[in-house]
C-alpha cells in the first residue's frame, strides 16, 4: 500500500496486475471505471454504426494535446485494440479521453494512483470475487502488510486516515451481496493508530477518530503472534534449507552437536525449550532466541527478531560452520548499535553498556592481548590471535547483554559455567568440563585490570554480572585516595576534637 493514492488503487489495482501477470491470457477484472465507460461506447457503437461512430469520434483531432502520432483518426481495428490494452498503456489513456471528450462527459476520469479511476471497494471486491470464481479460485486471499503504515503515514490528515480507514469494513461486509467466493484479508497491525494522531487534533476529532477506529476493528478477528512462535516462524523463513542434501547435512550436525554434556544442554534449551525447538532454530539456541525476544521487545520496530537473525547469519557467513551454535554474546553488536530504545531509561542503559565497553572493556582486552582491535579485524578468520580475542570479547558482551535485560532467564543469575554454556564452543580447555574455572580466571582478570564495574560473588562457583551506571564511580574513587595519608588523618583529627570540645566544661 506504501505510495497508492487511494485503497481502491492498492486493493484493486494490485489484484489486476496480480492476474495479468499469473493469467495473462484472461480477460481484465472490471474494476476500472473505464471497462464501464468501453461498454457503454460499444452499444452506442452498435447503435450509431461505425461510420457515424468513428466520425464523431474523430472530429477535431489534431488539437495538439500532446500525443504526437497517437492522435491519428480512429477505426474499428485501433478501437477494439485500445480497448483490451494494459490499464497503463497511452491507446488505453487516449480512446478514454477521446470517449468522455466525445461521448460521456458525465464520466469521472480524474485518475488514481495507478493512471485511471476505479469503482468504488465494494463494488470493485464484488468483481474481483467472481473473477476470481471464473478462473477456478476457491477465493482471493489478500495479504494487506503495510496498510496500517499507509494510514500512518498521513497521520497529519486526519480527513483522509477517516475516509480511507473506514473503507476496512467493506473487506469484511459486503454492501452487494454478489461475492461468489469469500475475499480472505490478512491486515498486518504494526501501530496502533490512535498513537499517530497527535495533539494537535483536537479533543473531540480524536475521540471521534477513536470511536470510528473501534468500529473498523471490530470487523475483524485478531490472530495473535506470540514469542514462542518466533522458532517455527524463523525456521520457515530464516532457517529454511536450500535443498535436502543440505537439510540431512544440518541434521546429522545438529545431532552430533546434541551430544553435549546436559549441563551445557540444560542452559541452551531453558526451561521453556526443547530439543525439537532447538532443531528449528539451529544453529542458534532456544537461549539465543529468547534472550533476542527479550532485548527486540525495547527497540524499535526497525530492529525485529527476524531481522537480527538474519544479520547474524550474514555476518558470520565467512566464519560459522556446520556444527557451530552462534554464541549468545554475538547479539550484543547487532542490537546496541545504531538503533533507539523505547523509553528514555533503556536509552540510558544501552548508552551505559556501549560507554562501558568502549572507555574500560575493549582497551583491557587490547592489552592483553598485544594488539588492537581494527588490527584484529584485518586477520584471517582462523587466525589464533583473533579466534582468542573474539572468544573473550563474546564473553564479556555476554556480561553486558546480562546487565541490560537481567530479567531473562538464560542471563539470570549468571555465572562462569552458565557464561561458558551461552557461548558453547567459544572456550576449549585440555580437561572437558572445566571451561567454567577457565572463564572464571578470565573475569578476574578483567577485574584484576581495573574494571570494577565486573562484580564477582563469593564460593567456588560465583554469580557474575556487570554494574551499569552512567557514574564512574572507581575513578572518583581512585581518585580520591590520594588524600588518604597519615597528615590528613592527623589533621581530621584535630578538626573532630576541636569541634566537639566546650570550653564550659574545661
């Protein structure tokens, strides 16, 4: 619908170039008020005979309006040419301007969005069904994904969001009742319209819009799509395989990655994931998805579940491997960069997360490991220098993902063995099962280098999360300690007792 003049011209229109170019062969749906207007000549044509017909058809010709050699006399061939012509063509434009110059000048011609007029919605659905029903369709199904945007989009007039949003009724009932197949409408609702509005319309043309809205909405049943449909949604439109060699070649990676111990299994799948979940959304994890389900649901629309799927994928077409599973730290560059979160609190915590790891977290990793990140980015994939530093990189973008959304589950009370599992593969150690000790030395060394934003618990297997504050409170701190030496102490002192002595009481 983005870009149509009216509904009629999206609905109708579509539907006809649809058909012209699935059934080509088939006669144009009368949805254009010129198929009436030909109807109408071709009976004054019977009526008047060709030869007065094409006389008065061709008088004045020549007047210069522009169309060059197509405005040559008329005749029985031309006609009948013109007539049955593509909706777009200039034979079609100029035998309905010569027909309503002539003939019907009572005929509205002023021109849609698609270069004619069309007949009103109901009237054109009533069409569109039986032409539907003559080329064997059981019904028209139409999939209406941007109309609401449309709508939104001219918000600021108020008048045509009216008249155009109560034409949505007439997809549900019918004012002619000659629909011999049922016209299905699946409308995407992106917005809610009453958001668009404004201010600015006063009080009682909003309510008036709100009512009028409620009515249209009314008229139809709402299918719900909810988070735990997003795997089987992903694996139909993200994740499906090119071929059946390529789905069995996945299937025998997923079932040997399967293989992994149940510790790490349990952390991947969650409590509301399975195995056959998993292998919808392979190579990702249940944990994955629901952690992008919790971090999508407070960004802008621009920034969808889908799409961050996708953009993995394609990122890391140059290093994934059949087998691998996307680590779950992976998500933090495609969602904390370049989009706007919802509430102005959740645009102070992912700026908090993206200062945090730019000022303290990359320059630590650069020390440690010798080398600097644009230079990193210049290795191979599989070189051993950049495998390392990506591996730890991925680790702490775990932390900080876990800072921003702590509510959900697989980030929920995070520690070094639940951080290694969210990024299985991510850290090898000579002794399978100890890559949670292994992790744990890590984030000790971070600290250790002075990010004391890492908070690390007590006991053998500690929770670990990240403070998020837009404060630097360690480098006041340090800051601070300068003045901690003996002759200040000395000094303070002094000032207590001095305060508190009265010299009433000697």
């Amino acid at each position: 619908m983005i870009g149509e003049h009216d509904m009629e011209s999206g609905i109708l229109g579509g539907y006809v170039d649809f058909m012209r170019r699935t059934h080509p062969e088939a006669p144009i749906a009368g949805v254009y008020r010129a198929e009436g207007l030909f109807r109408d000549a071709e009976n004054l044509r019977q009526r008047m005979g060709d030869a007065q017909f094409f006389a008065a058809l061709n008088k004045d010709t020549g007047s210069g309006r522009g169309w060059g050699e197509l405005e040559a006399g008329w005749d029985a061939e031309r006609f009948e040419i013109a007539v049955v012509a593509e909706p777009t063509s200039d034979e079609r434009s100029q035998l309905i301007g010569a027909l309503v110059s002539k003939f019907f000048g009572s005929y509205d011609t002023q021109a849609g969005g698609r270069g004619e007029a069309f007949i009103s919605l109901d009237k054109g659905l009533s069409v569109i069904s039986k032409h539907a029903a003559s080329l064997g369709y059981d019904a028209p199904i139409l999939f209406l994904d941007e109309l609401i945007l449309w709508l939104a989009s001219h918000a600021a007039d108020l008048r045509f969001v009216h008249q155009e949003g109560q034409k949505l009724a007439k997809l549900v009932e019918a004012q002619m009742p000659d629909r011999p197949v049922p016209v299905i409408s699946f409308i995407a609702r992106q917005r809610d319209l009453r958001e668009l509005i404004g201010d600015a319309v006063p009080g009682a043309d909003r309510l008036n819009f709100g009512d009028a809205l409620g009515h249209w909405e009314g008229r139809f049943h709402t299918i719900t799509l909810e988070d735990r449909n997003l795997p089987l949604i992903a694996e139909k439109r993200v994740l499906k395989c090119k071929s059946d060699t390529a789905r069995q070649e996945l299937t025998a990676a997923f079932e040997q990655t399967s293989k992994i111990r149940e510790s790490v299994m349990n952390v991947l799948l969650t409590s509301e994931g399975d195995r056959q979940m998993f292998r919808r959304v392979y190579p990702f994890s249940p944990a994955l998805v629901q952690t992008l389900i919790a971090v999508s649901s407070v960004l802008q629309r621009e920034r969808t579940a889908l799409k961050v799927m996708v953009q993995l994928l394609v990122e890391q077409r140059d290093t994934l491997k059949v087998g691998d599973i996307v680590p779950v730290g992976d998500l933090f560059d495609v969602i904390a960069h370049g989009d706007e979160a919802f509430s102005q609190e959740m645009a102070i915590h992912f700026e908090n997360a993206k200062r945090l790891y730019h000022q303290k977290l990359l320059p630590v990793l650069e020390k440690q490991h010798n080398t600097r990140w644009d230079d990193v980015d210049q290795l191979e994939s599989d070189d051993a220098k950049r495998v390392a530093f990506h591996n730890d990189d991925r680790l702490i973008k775990t932390l900080l993902l876990a800072g921003l959304v702590p509510e959900v589950e697989p980030l929920r009370a995070l520690n070094a063995e639940r951080l290694a599992a969210l990024n299985h593969g991510t850290i090898k150690t000579p002794i399978a099962g100890r890559e949670g000790q292994e992790v744990l030395r890590r984030c000790r060394s971070w600290v250790s280098a002075g990010v004391g934003e890492i908070l690390i618990g007590e006991g053998a297997n500690p929770t670990i999360s990240v403070k998020l504050s837009g404060v630097d409170t360690e480098s006041i701190i340090e800051q601070a300690r300068r003045e901690d030496n003996q002759g200040n102490r000395v000094r303070r002192v002094r000032q207590m007792l001095l305060a508190s002595w009265d010299p009433g009481r000697g």
